[in-house]
C-alpha cells in the first residue's frame, strides 16, 4: 500500500476491509503501544501511545477512516509528538517509522481482508458447482420418468387394445351363448311336447 502525505497527515488505502474491521484492529494496534483508546464513529483517538521508534516518552494518534470506493477505505492518520504533528520536516526518522507502521498495517489488513474475500468467492462458486450438480440430477431424473412414463404408457394401450379385443370377442361369444340357450330352450320344450303324448 502506498501511504501518501497530506499535509501532516499520512494517507493510504485499505482494500476489501470493512470499516468496523478497520477502527477495531487499528484500536488494537494502538493499545499494543499502551495507548489509551476511544473511538467517534470513524474517528479513532489514542493517548498516552509509547512507540520507542518515534519517540521515548507518549505522544497521540488521530485516525479516521473515510470511504473511497466500494471495496476500499481511505485511512488516514497524525501522529503528534510534543504537541506537534509529526512530520518529513520535523522528525525524519520518527515520520519514517510512523509510515511503516501506517503502511504494514493496511498491508496486513488489506492482505487479510482480500484472501477472505477470495475465499468467500470460492465458497460461491463451490456452492453454484454443486447447485449445477444437483440440477442435472434433477433433469437425469426426468429424463428418466418420462421414459418410465412413455412405458407405462405404451404398456396400458397394448392392455387397452388386448382388452378392447377381448370384450369384443366376449360379447361374439355371448350372443352366441344366448343363441345356443335359445336353441337347447326349443328342443327341452320339443322333449317335454313329446312326453307329454305318453300321458
């Protein structure tokens, strides 16, 4: 990350963090150097900070966090020494090292950020694979109810044909039933007719 100088102020941009990640691990970092933190929505005050490559004896550290872009924040920081803030001019070295911890820190932040967010992209393109998945097992299994449908289909107009034939039979075989009871009718009453000249 490139830290930029605004005035006595150090700039530099923290990508994918989120601005609650970004107070709360800057909030934690100063309290790794004693401070004695608070925070004012995206203003963070630290005092009674000790960072020996700046100064032995405690100075303040004003922070606030702006948004720049969708995916990242603008972090900007003064470190006042004395009741100064630090500078180029008024303490090289302590500048020097100011830039380093503002810089490693966005680094960090923004590194750590990144790979979550590249994981969670991950975890959707795994979740859309096995979505992809699931939906060719539903179409697999369509494919195959149709075909089980079109069978059974077939099935039932071959019982429907072997039937339809069979009923038609039936009702030949029927009539001719009848007919045939009919006729047997006739020669009982011929049979009795005839008995009934031997009276």
């Amino acid at each position: 990350n490139v830290v930029n100088e605004s005035g006595s102020a150090l700039s530099t941009k923290i990508n994918r963090a989120t601005e609650k990640d970004i107070i709360k691990a800057w909030k934690s970092k100063m309290k790794d150097f004693d401070g004695d933190v608070k925070t004012n929505r995206s203003t963070i005050t630290a005092t009674e900070v000790k960072i020996e490559a700046i100064d032995p004896n405690s100075i303040q550290v004003f922070a606030e966090v702006r948004k720049a872009t969708d995916q990242e924040f603008e972090f900007l920081v003064i470190f006042i020494k004395n009741g100064v803030p630090l500078s180029s001019e008024s303490d090289l070295s302590g500048f020097t090292a100011a830039k380093s911890i503002v810089r490693n820190f966005a680094n960090e932040l923004s590194k750590e950020a990144t790979e979550e967010h590249h994981k969670d992209q991950n975890g959707i393109v795994e979740d859309l694979i096995k979505d992809l998945e699931s939906a060719e097992k539903d179409h697999k299994k369509a494919e195959e109810a149709i075909e089980d449908a079109k069978k059974r289909i077939k099935e039932a107009e071959s019982t429907i044909k072997e039937k339809t034939k069979f009923l038609s039979e039936n009702k030949k075989t029927k009539a001719e039933l009848a007919k045939k009871i009919e006729e047997q009718k006739k020669i009982i009453k011929t049979a009795k007719d005839e008995m009934d000249l031997f009276k």
